[in-house]
C-alpha cells in the first residue's frame, strides 16, 4: 500500500505518476447523480437526474442546470457547491468578455478558462480539486458544441457523453443510439430514454432536468411539464 501515504498530498505525485487525490474527486463525481448531453445537428441537448434527499425539500429551490451567458448552458455531476463556485467565475469570465467585445464569448474559449481554473486546484498548496465534472453546452459561429470537464482540468469536444453514477451503461447506450443526422427533438427523446434506462423510481418532469439550445442560440432549461410531454412521446 505504499501509494498510500501520498493519498493526502494534493501537490505530490505518487511513485506511479498518480495524483491520488484527482483520482478521488473522480470518485465523488461517480457517486454524484448521472447527467448527459447530445451534440445534435441544430442543437444541444443537456440532461441530468434531480433527485431531492427528502420528500420534505422544496423542488422548486434544487436546479441541477445554470444558465451561464445567453449562448451557454452547463450540467453537474459529483458535488453541488463546487460547481455553485465554478458557475460563478464562469459567469464572471463570459460577462468580462461581453463587456469588452459586445458579443458573447465562444464556448471553447469559456471551458478553456472554466477549465484553466479546475487545473489551478490541482497545483496548489492548501486547496483540494473541485469535486465535479461538468457538461458544458452552447451554440456560437462554430454550430453547436457539448464539452466535458473533468477535475483534473482536462477537457474534451464530445458528440454525446455521460458523467456521474450511471455513466458506463448511459455511455453505452448513446453509443447505440447516436447518429450524426439526429435532430434536437430527437436529441431530447434519446437524452430521456438513456436517463430512464439506469433510473430508480418514477421517472417524471420533477426529478429530470433538461436544458436544450437550438439554432436561435439562446439556452433554456425545459420546464416540468415540457419535460412531462416528452416523457409521454418516449413511452
């Protein structure tokens, strides 16, 4: 067990070349609730499950999916008041960039700083990585895009991928289903359908968040029973 004793050093490696502790912040995103998104021709397509600790919690107050400039959309799976942080300096870094160009900042440019920041947290003293991955969706002059942002910094343009506790059998299952040609309405039926395939319980608008942008680039997250329309056409 002689990785162990560099398990709590964040900025030492491992005599393997491992940084122990990014490897256990991928941990807390398996643990954390599975979210997916679908590169689709004219659009986006990004899903996650919202399930509350308690019948007692008010649903209304738990959003799972932020709105980060009008273009650009991002989901969550692992640990909620770290991607709070992250949504934050996002936000922060696209208004920067509106206020001095006048237009809105191109989502690569967006997951390169979100990113950059995650990567900051893997090489300080005093600060552990952020315990998420996030899926990042948006639409600018280059068509339609989905990122995947990992602790460790890295990140990658997907076509469709899954992150969180169901992640293998959903990544699995996008593999079968995805097609370069699918449209955004059908985007929508496969993120639905791939979500209820490792779900337990009762799949309805109130514990599915789904946020969806299209040629007219503006992103938006389904309402609940928008979202319990289209529960009802994958059935």
């Amino acid at each position: 067990m002689a990785e162990s004793q560099y398990s709590f050093s964040l900025t030492t490696f491992s005599p393997s070349g491992k940084l122990v502790q990014i490897e256990y912040a991928l941990n807390a995103v398996g643990a954390g609730a599975t979210s997916l998104g679908i590169s689709a021709s004219d659009g986006v397509v990004i899903a996650t499950e919202k399930k509350l600790p308690s019948v007692l919690v008010d649903e209304a107050t738990v959003q799972k999916t932020a709105i980060i400039s009008p273009n650009i959309g991002v989901v969550y799976s692992g640990m909620g008041p770290d991607f709070r942080v992250l949504v934050r300096k996002a936000r922060k870094t696209a208004q920067a960039y509106f206020q001095l160009y006048k237009e809105q900042i191109p989502v690569a440019q967006l997951v390169r700083e979100t990113a950059a920041v995650m990567q900051e947290f893997t090489q300080s003293g005093g600060v552990r990585p952020f315990g998420v991955s996030l899926l990042m969706a948006g639409y600018d002059d280059n068509g339609p895009q989905l990122y995947q942002i990992d602790p460790s910094g890295s990140y990658f343009a997907w076509k469709a991928s899954a992150i969180g506790k169901n992640m293998n059998n959903a990544k699995t299952f996008l593999e079968k289903r995805y097609s370069e040609e699918v449209g955004i309405e059908d985007a929508i039926h496969t993120a639905l359908l791939t979500l209820k395939e490792g779900f337990e319980g009762q799949v309805s608008g109130g514990n599915i968040e789904v946020g969806v942008i299209g040629p007219d680039r503006v992103f938006r997250v389904l309402s609940e029973a928008e979202v319990n329309d289209y529960l009802q056409e994958v059935e």
